[in-house]
C-alpha cells in the first residue's frame, strides 16, 4: 500500500483557491508518493470552484512513484498544473466515485478509483464489493492497487485541539464537508463517522477498522486542508507518515 496526497486549497473571497502553503513539498520529503491534480479539462469546465473540490472532479492526474532523477517538482491542487511531465512519463488517471456504481463501472473499464473522503466505513466497504464485481464482470482480477480512499487525517496527542481544529466554526474541513454532504446532514457526526483525528492509536486504530471492514487498498489517499494550524498540519503528516511507513504498513494490511 502507498500513501498518497491531496490538497483542498481555501478558495479566497472572490472564487480563486489559494496557493499550496509548502506541505505538498513537506509531503514529499516525507516519502509519500502518490500526488493529484485535477485535469486541465476539468478545471476548463468547472472553474475555480471545481478546485477547491477536488473531489467532485471527473478525473484526477496521478503523479506516479518514479526514481528520484526523473520525477517533477510536487504537484498540488491550486487552480493551476504546477509539474511539467516529462512526455516518456505516464501519468495515470484516478476518477473519484461516490456510489458503487461509480466503483463498478471504472473497474469494468479497468480504471483506478478514488473513494471520497466523506463515505463512512459502511460506505466502504461497500465499494470494495462494488471493486470486487465490476472486475469480475470485466474477466480481471480485483486488484487492491487500483483501489485508493481517501481520508482526512489529522494527528495530536492534544485530543480537544484536533477536534477544534476540525469542527471549529472556521475549519476548512467543516466547510469542504459542508459543501459536500446532502442537504440537512449533522455534519459533526459524518466528520465523527469519516475523520480520523485525535493520538496516533486513536488513528490507527480507526484505519485498521477499515482496513477490517474493506479488504485491502492500494493507496490511502491523505486530503489535506488548508488548516490555519501550520504547526499542526506539518506535524500530523509526519507522525502518519512514519507511522504507515512501507513495511509497517504491509504488515498492518497483511492477510
């Protein structure tokens, strides 16, 4: 299993989301090697709001692992493409999905998904499922390397500050599941049910019950806000970084 990033930039007051503040460069340093961009297509129909719901776009643009001479500078999702490719590098596609059906119908036609950040593990593990046939009706094997899910994570000893961090009237995450949750949803208890916060077993133990309830997964996908915590933010990366480091990681997934 990989770790991967994606930035949900704060769009300013007149529509443009702001500038990546250096964690995507963090990121990297850290090892995380899977990165997201939205597709120029994408943003020439969506506009600057479809960036600041990455999300909720047709496909994104996967900047793959490549050897260190040979990858481009980090990409984030700003508004703009912020690596030049070069043309002998692929640079694979990942559609996010809300539904199963979305699931079953990219495996049938042999593409990656990215299940979004507000599903609950219920939600999961349902796509999972949904992995499971579309493959089977498209004669594949269901491979877990082209499954990702995405989460919100955020890592504090400090239980109270992450919360704040999270539910304050502010937070960018409260805002991002706002905009993305179905009119009259106690948006406290879906970030209750779909973020992880809090000490690190605390974290942990709520990615191994999704791991329990899913199977496995190719790629945890970590959606990063635009918290105004910067302390913050940089030292939650670090601990879940470390923590799901490449061999910890496969024998915490193992069957």
């Amino acid at each position: 299993m990989k770790l991967g990033y994606l930035m949900v930039p704060r769009a300013e007051a007149n529509g443009v989301p702001t500038r990546d503040t250096g964690r995507a460069q963090f990121a990297r340093a850290l090892g995380i090697s899977e990165f997201y961009t939205i597709e120029p297509q994408d943003h020439a129909m969506g506009g600057q709001t479809l960036a600041s719901s990455p999300e909720y776009a047709e496909a994104l643009r996967t900047c793959p692992e490549l050897s260190e001479h040979r990858t481009p500078r980090v990409v984030a999702i700003d508004g703009k493409r912020q690596a030049s490719f070069k043309p002998d590098i692929a640079a694979n596609l990942t559609r996010p999905a809300i539904s199963p059906e979305h699931v079953k119908a990219n495996a049938r036609l042999r593409q990656t998904t990215l299940s979004v950040s507000w599903l609950n593990t219920s939600d999961l593990a349902q796509h999972w499922s949904a992995h499971v046939s579309g493959s089977t009706h498209a004669g594949v094997r269901a491979r877990p390397e082209d499954w990702r899910i995405a989460r919100t994570i955020l890592v504090c000893s400090d239980t109270a500050r992450a919360e704040a961090a999270i539910k304050s009237k502010d937070s960018p995450c409260r805002a991002y599941y706002r905009k993305m949750a179905a009119p009259g949803t106690d948006i406290d208890a879906l970030m209750d049910d779909c973020v992880l916060y809090g000490s690190l077993d605390t974290v942990l133990s709520g990615l191994d019950g999704i791991v329990n309830a899913t199977s496995h997964f190719g790629t945890l996908t970590l959606v990063d806000h635009a918290w105004t915590d910067e302390a913050l933010a940089q030292q939650s990366l670090a601990a879940i970084s470390a923590a799901l480091a490449p061999v910890k990681l496969r024998s915490r997934t193992a069957t």
